[in-house]
C-alpha cells in the first residue's frame, strides 16, 4: 500500500525514470497494480468531495463511480493503443501499454486529488449547482490533458517510434487516439452521471438516459449566467459538439508541446 501512494510522486518527480523501467520490462506486473490502487484512491477522494454539493449518498455515489469512469476509459484505450503500436511494428507487450496508460490515469487522479480541497471550500461555501458542474468538468479536463500529455510522452520513450515508423506518423495516430478517449471517457461520464447532483432534486444512481454532454455543458453555462432562454433555441445536435473543440484543442496541444521535447 505505501508503495502504491508515493509512485505517483516519483513519476512526476522523474518520469524519464518511470518510462525507462517500463521499456526495459521491470517489474510491470507491480507498477500496474500500484498505480491502479493510487489511482482509485485518489479518485475515490475527489468523487466523494464532489459528491458532498448534492449528499451523503451522491458522495458516496460519486467516489464509486469516478474511479469507473477513469480506469474503465483506460481499459476502453489499452486495446486501441497497443494495436496502433503493432501497426507501427513496435513489439510493445500489452502490459508495457497499460504500464503508461495507467501512469497517465495516475497522474490525473493525483491533480484532481490536489483540487479537492479547492473543490471543498467551495462546497462548504456554496450552493450553485450549474458552478459546480462546470468546476467538474474543468477540474477533469485540466487533469485529464495532464495525464494525457505523460501518455505521449511515455510511448515515445517506450519505443513508440523506431526505424520501422516515422514520427510524423506515430505521432498522427496517437491524436487519433488521444480524441478516441476523450469521447469514450465524456460519454461514459454522460452515462455514469450524476457525479454533483443537482441539491434540489432527489438522489439517484444514474440518470434516465438524455442527450448530449456538451449541449447540456453549453445549458450549465446558461444558467450560472441567469439566461433564461439560450439564443439557439431549437438545440441543434452539431452545437453541443463546439463545448468539445477546447478540450481536443487542449489534448493535442499537450501531445505538439509532447513531440516537441521528445524530437
């Protein structure tokens, strides 16, 4: 357990370190399941805080379901990463990918865990829902292109790009992946929602199924801004897709700066 807590920390303090253990094969097995159990742990943390705007319940609730939504969009990626690797002819082993995914999940959880008591002051102090929902999902795309951007870079150091693969290649299939989990891991935090809980209304486990997340993240702008009828009116579909240009613009900016120190 005490190794499971501090290995975030040594990734963050030498990552260069972490990769090299991880292309050299040491010790995968271990280092999976330490940043496995960090990652819960931390996200279980910050699911309670978040939870703690609506209830007991919702906090309990909600330090469940955020360690699902992190670690299960993890998995939903390992596949898809490790055969990218095999497209590029990398002999990478699946616990080789899933060692550098997990490292980025990790480093996530540990932010988000650094923005807990931020989040807490604020439950304490406050009572608006739509601010709390927005503070959310931008605590956790702020944190997830963070764990994002240690994923790139921990497949470049593994090996990503060899003689049998360009960089300029490698580094256009790892955007397509990195876009491929930002929409697995919203549209699961869609499914797996509420996370905040809206106080007015009674707990439940999981919403009925609804619409889109980024027209109801456009809606919660709305209404912390005391609009009552947005100007579009009708909700076309394509304008909820615009909430999400930031975050992959945020994503793929973090995978340039990536390529940039590791060319």
């Amino acid at each position: 357990m005490n190794e499971s807590l501090i290995t975030v920390p040594r990734i963050l303090r030498a990552p260069d370190v972490f990769f090299a253990s991880v292309r050299r094969g040491r010790n995968l097995e271990a280092q999976c399941c330490w940043l496995a159990v960090s990652s819960i742990l931390c996200l279980a943390a910050y699911g309670c805080v978040v939870g703690l705007a609506h209830s007991p319940w919702q906090a309990l609730s909600s330090a469940i379901k955020m360690p699902i939504l992190f670690v299960g969009a993890g998995l939903a990626g390992l596949l898809p990463l490790y055969f990218f690797a095999l497209a590029l002819g990398t002999p990478l082993k699946l616990a080789q990918v899933a060692a550098v995914i997990l490292a980025g999940i990790g480093v996530t959880a540990f932010l988000l865990l650094g923005l807990a008591p931020v989040t807490l002051i604020f439950v304490l102090s406050s009572h608006n829902y739509p601010f709390f929902q927005l503070l959310t999902v931008a605590s956790v795309a702020v944190g997830g292109c963070i764990g994002a951007w240690y994923v790139w870079r921990g497949m470049l150091q593994v090996n990503l790009v060899n003689e049998r693969a360009s960089a300029k290649g490698s580094r256009a299939l790892m955007r397509m992946w990195f876009v491929l989990y930002a929409f697995v891991g919203s549209q699961m935090a869609w499914r797996l929602s509420p996370f905040v809980g809206d106080p007015t209304q009674p707990f439940v486990l999981l919403q009925p199924s609804r619409g889109n997340l980024y027209v109801d993240v456009i809606f919660a702008v709305a209404r912390m801004l005391d609009l009552q009828q947005p100007l579009w009116g009708a909700q076309p579909a394509w304008l909820g897709g615009l909430c999400f240009v930031p975050v992959i613009f945020l994503i793929l900016g973090a995978g340039l700066v990536a390529s940039t120190r590791g060319s």
